[in-house]
C-alpha cells in the first residue's frame, strides 16, 4: 500500500482524466446517439439508411481501430488538436452507435398508436417524436443508457495508449517505478473504477424499480 499512498496523486490526475473522459465522451455520445436514433425512425429512406450504416459500421469496428484513427490519422490529415480531444473524439465516435441502439429501443417500446394518433392530429415527425415518444420512451432508456456509460467507464481505458495520461495509463507509469508493488497498484485502480461503475450501477438499478413501478 505504501507505493499507492506515496503515488496517490499520480493515481488522482489519472482518475480525473478518465472522469473527464466519460463526462465530455459520454455527453457527445447521447447528444450525436440521439440524433442518429431519431435519424434511424425517420420517414426518409435515404436518412434512415445513413443512420443504420452508421450505426453498423462503428458498432462493429474495434475501438482500437477508432482511437488508432484518431490519434493518427486524422493529424496527418491536418487536424491540429490535443490527444485528449482526439480520444473524447473517438470514444464518442465508438459509443454513439451503442447509445441510438438503447434510444431506438425506448422508441420501439412506445405504443404505435401513440404516434398515429399524433400524426392524425396533425403534428410533425419532430413533433410527434419530441412531445409524444420521448417523454414515454425515456423512462425505459435510462437503464440501458447508463450500462453504456458503465462500458464506457471501462473503455477509457483503451485511450492510455494513444498518450492520453488516463488512469490506466497512470498506474502503468507507478509500477515503472515500484515494480515490487504490482498487486497494490492494480487493486487501486480497480478501486477507483469500482468508484464509478458501481455508482452507475446503483444508479441503474434504482431507475429500474421506478420504471417497473411506473408501468
């Protein structure tokens, strides 16, 4: 314990990169995830095809591979930008697809008949999505939404090898130092991991009883 106590600020910087990792990742990803899950409900053929090829391609494309085109690609392209940007970047590029797919699940998950009624009425696809299906749909997202921030949590990890200082990447550099501490250092980032997707859990878990209750 003594190589994590006299290391605890390294492991702190590392924990607060990864933290700002899944905030700003995790932000990015619902905002774009809800725009390619209505994009995938649209009434336009060609939209909705785009949706679902977007959503294939990056759902089934490693994240490595994201990253990796992240980290190098797009500045040999000529995009000047920090490391840290290019992995929130990519990490919201690979969860964006996960997060549409639970989002289209709650839409799925409303009545038809809500949004016939609507369109009856008169209202718009935005409207009918926006004032009718949302407010239903996302009480049964939320549980599915949150075990994708939970994979994302994990996933920043991934991000220690394209130079980002995450958490990982800290303890990494610590067991350099006291390679005699393997086990301690491991622990603690398993720790501060169990911090956050325990957390999320519970989170989780909650939402699902009120949900249940709910319906």
């Amino acid at each position: 314990m003594d190589a994590v106590i006299e290391n605890l600020p390294t492991f702190l910087r590392g924990f607060g990169m990864t933290l700002g990792l899944l905030v700003l990742s995790g932000t990015a990803a619902f905002a774009v995830g809800s725009i390619v899950a209505a994009m995938r409900i649209s009434p336009i053929a060609s939209v909705r095809g785009f949706a679902a090829a977007y959503t294939e391609i990056l759902r089934n494309t490693p994240l490595t591979l994201v990253l990796f085109f992240c980290a190098f690609i797009l500045p040999y392209l000529g995009v000047r930008i920090d490391f840290f940007t290019l992995a929130v970047i990519g990490l919201t590029a690979y969860t964006s697809p996960f997060v549409a797919e639970a989002i289209r699940s709650g839409f799925n998950g409303v009545p038809i008949g809500q949004a016939e009624a609507a369109r009856s009425i008169g209202m718009s696809f935005g409207q009918t999505l926006g004032l009718v299906v949302m407010p239903q749909a996302i009480r049964m997202v939320i549980p599915p939404l949150i075990n994708v921030f939970i994979a994302l949590t994990k996933n920043t990890s991934v991000a220690g090898a394209f130079f980002v200082k995450e958490l990982f990447a800290s303890a990494g550099d610590v067991i350099n130092i006291r390679g005699d501490s393997v086990v301690a250092i491991l622990l603690a980032v398993a720790f501060f991991y169990l911090l956050v997707t325990v957390t999320l859990g519970i989170i989780a878990a909650r939402v699902e009883k009120k949900v249940a209750v709910l319906r």
